[in-house]
C-alpha cells in the first residue's frame, strides 16, 4: 500500500489542499469544500517535487499564463465518475459545457437512449482534482451557475478569470 503525501498550496481563493499518491496528483480541494477528504493518514511533505510543479502551475494559472495542465493525474473513483472526470478534462481554457450536454455525451458514448444530468452532476460534485479537472466549467442548462462543491463565489471567480462571465 503507498503513502499519500499532502501539501497545501496558496491561492488567491484561499489555501488549498494537494494529495500525491504513486507520483501522479490524487486531490487538490479548496480548504474546506464540500466532500473534503480524511487526511489523518497522510503525510504531509510540501518539498516534493510534483507539489513543486503543481504550486507553479497554479501562479501560472491564477495569473493567466498557464492554460492546460500536463502534470500526472490519478483518478480514484467509479467507472462512470472517471468517464465524466475524462470529459471533464477536455473542456478547454475558457471554454464551458453543461451538465445536460456531458450527459448527451455520455449516452452517445455508452450506447443509451439517454443519460441523466442528475447523474452527471454527482459525479462532477465528487471531482477531486479541482482546477486541474475542471469542474468549474460546467453550467446549468441556462447558463446558471450551480453544483460547485468549493463554492459559487468561487466558481464565478474561475470563470470570470478565463473570461468565461
């Protein structure tokens, strides 16, 4: 069984928390957010080197330099989480989907009449790897913005900040 190491990084929406496990990010959460992982057993290393990439990876970010991330990332969930999550990732810098479009999506993939928004919206809610999979990114069905588990103000921030609002 490998360690899970965390760090926490500083941003300009507050602190947040990055887990490494097998050398790939498995979690960065806003500090508190909505299905914040148990981190008792982790152990907390911020001089690794991949917490060293991510930290500049999210200045870069935070001051728009940095549009797509290629750092390594493990995604822990279901099958279905890590479809949506996979689709997730394909939405570009400044660029948005909605909650009914994924689920088209998937249903088209997957070879069903149809697919619940439902269903793809508690997926999205347990993303794990905020910013870097890019939650943030989905809306409503009328441009609404809802289900960010790290908080609306916070969404309407990323999105203002890739010019999306």
């Amino acid at each position: 069984m490998s360690n899970t190491y965390t760090s926490f990084i500083d941003t300009p929406l507050g602190k947040m928390r990055a887990a490494e496990k097998d050398g790939m990010i498995a979690g960065l959460w806003f500090e508190g957010q909505k299905y914040y992982p148990d981190t008792s057993r982790w152990i907390e290393m911020k001089e690794r080197n991949l917490f060293k990439s991510l930290n500049i990876w999210i200045d870069g970010y935070f001051s728009g330099r940095e549009k797509t991330c290629d750092l390594p990332l493990l995604l822990l969930g279901t099958p279905f989480q890590n479809r949506v999550w996979e689709i997730l990732r394909q939405i570009g810098y400044a660029q948005s989907l909605t909650y009914g479009q994924i689920a088209k999506k998937l249903a088209y993939d997957m070879n069903l009449p149809k697919m619940s928004a439902q269903a793809v919206g508690g997926a999205v809610g347990h993303n794990p790897i905020s910013l870097l999979i890019p939650c943030h990114r989905v809306l409503g069905s009328n441009g609404a913005l809802i289900g960010y588990a790290g908080g609306i103000e916070k969404k309407r921030f990323l999105l203002k900040l890739e010019g999306i609002l």
